[in-house]
C-alpha cells in the first residue's frame, strides 16, 4: 500500500488508477486526490485537524444518518489519521 503524498506522486497514471484510496468516483477519477491537494496547501496541524474532525463527524452521525456507510468512512480518515502521526 502507498502511504505517502511522494510515493503517490511518483506513480504512473496506470498505477494510480488501481490505487485503492477510498471514496467515490468522483474523487478516484482525479488524477490528484484532493486531500493531497489539502495536505500541500494547508499546514500540518490544519490538516490533521481536518482529517480527524472527518473522524469524528462520521462517528457522530452514523446512527442518524449513514449507517454503516459511515463507519467505512470515518476508518478512511482513521486510516489516514494514523498514517499521519
């Protein structure tokens, strides 16, 4: 698995379209993931913060509203979270 924004950056557009990074088409069609986009923009703390305040709104409202859709996604951000500390 990629863990990195450089090792993603370095991969091949074939590579890339079999990167398995979460979210709907209209995120993996990008040839740059937004959230890479907002790691480069935005400082370290910013980010995390934005990547962990995911965390917890997807826990907060999975029983009101997306179920266990929503569980996937706050494991997405989760995911990331842990890879960025």
């Amino acid at each position: 698995m990629v863990s990195t924004t450089t090792e993603r950056m370095m991969m091949t557009e074939e590579d890339l379209r079999g990167y398995q990074c979460g979210g709907g088409s209209h995120y993996t069609s990008k040839l740059i993931q937004p959230w890479d986009a907002m790691q480069s923009w935005m400082t370290e703390d910013q980010y995390r913060g934005f990547m962990l305040g995911n965390v917890i709104k997807y826990i907060a409202r999975f029983q009101d509203k997306g179920g266990k859709t929503d569980l996937e996604k706050a494991r997405h951000y989760l995911d990331k979270c842990i890879d960025l500390w």
